[in-house]
C-alpha cells in the first residue's frame, strides 16, 4: 500500500492510475493524514463480496442464536431494525 499526497497524485495522476490499475493500492493523504483508498476494480468488488457475506453470516449466527433462546422475531421488527437510524 503505497502512501501519496493529494498534490503528488495531480501531477503524476495517468502513472499512479496505471499503477492501481496493475494491482497496486494507493492512500491518497492531505496533511498527512489518510484521505481516500484507490485500489484495482477486480479488488473493489471482491472486497464488497466479502463485507457483505461476512454481513449475512453474522445475521445468520443471530437467526440461530435466537431460535436456541425459543425467540422469534416479526416482520415488523425486521423492518424497525432495518430502518433504525434513518431520518
């Protein structure tokens, strides 16, 4: 993972795109400080696939807990979950 300023990144932006495009993952920093994660196209899905099966399996591990407890749950429990936080 390679660490560059935002500055740095405008003026070499076609070499730093090319190289993210062959694999390598950039951290764009201001001041320093981590700003934005480039990485490859074929990295970004698949790091989206696995959030998202490490999410259902975490709901799929509650479901089984709940039932071992004799729990059920409501459809409109469900929905007040889903929506808890929204505005």
């Amino acid at each position: 993972m390679r660490h560059v300023p935002i500055a740095e990144f405008k003026d070499h932006l076609s070499e730093l795109i090319a190289a993210a495009e062959a694999g390598e993952e950039l951290v764009l920093t201001r001041h320093g400080k981590p700003a934005v994660r480039i990485l490859p196209a074929e990295q970004a899905v698949e790091e989206r696939r696995r959030r998202a099966r490490e999410a259902l399996n975490r709901m799929a591990e509650h479901r089984e807990r709940m039932r071992a407890e004799g729990r059920t749950v409501t459809i409109d429990e469900i929905i007040a979950w889903k929506n808890e936080g929204r505005r």
